[in-house]
C-alpha cells in the first residue's frame, strides 16, 4: 500500500474510517470530515462549527487522538490545537 497524501482526501477519510471504532452517531464521524475541512482544530471551534456540546466534542477529538488520527500540537492545557 502506498503511503496517504493530501492530494487523495478520499483515501485519507476511508483509512479513518477504517481505523475508528465507534457508534454511528458518535460525534467522532463528524469531527472526522471537519478535520479534512479544518486541518488545525480544537474543542470550542469543532463544537461551535459542528453544533455540539464542547464536552461531545472534547470527547471525540481525545478518541481521533487515541486513533493515532489527531495530534495535539500545542503543549498548553487550554486551547490546545
């Protein structure tokens, strides 16, 4: 298997959705196409932009970041990206 650009967005979605473990409405799936929309995301934006609470959407970016999805760049306990 070739490795993943960005220039296949397709590929991308399909190998995180391969990887994920979890319920058809949890917030993970749509935290999943907001991070192909929005590379850089943190909680109070994903939960404004996706309409959920900042709790469902804390929750959902630790699983994509337990995944090995999403990495935590910033090294503040608050706003972190």
């Amino acid at each position: 298997m070739s490795p993943l650009t960005a220039a296949d967005p397709t590929a991308i979605q399909q190998s995180w959705q391969d990887t994920i473990h979890a319920r058809s409405d949890s917030a993970v799936w749509s935290l999943l196409d907001y991070a192909l929309q929005s590379p850089a995301i943190n909680a109070a934006s994903a939960a404004k932009i996706l309409a959920m609470s900042a709790h469902r959407s804390r929750a959902g970016i630790e699983q994509l970041e337990a995944e090995g999805i999403l990495h935590t760049i910033s090294t503040s306990r608050r706003n972190r990206i």
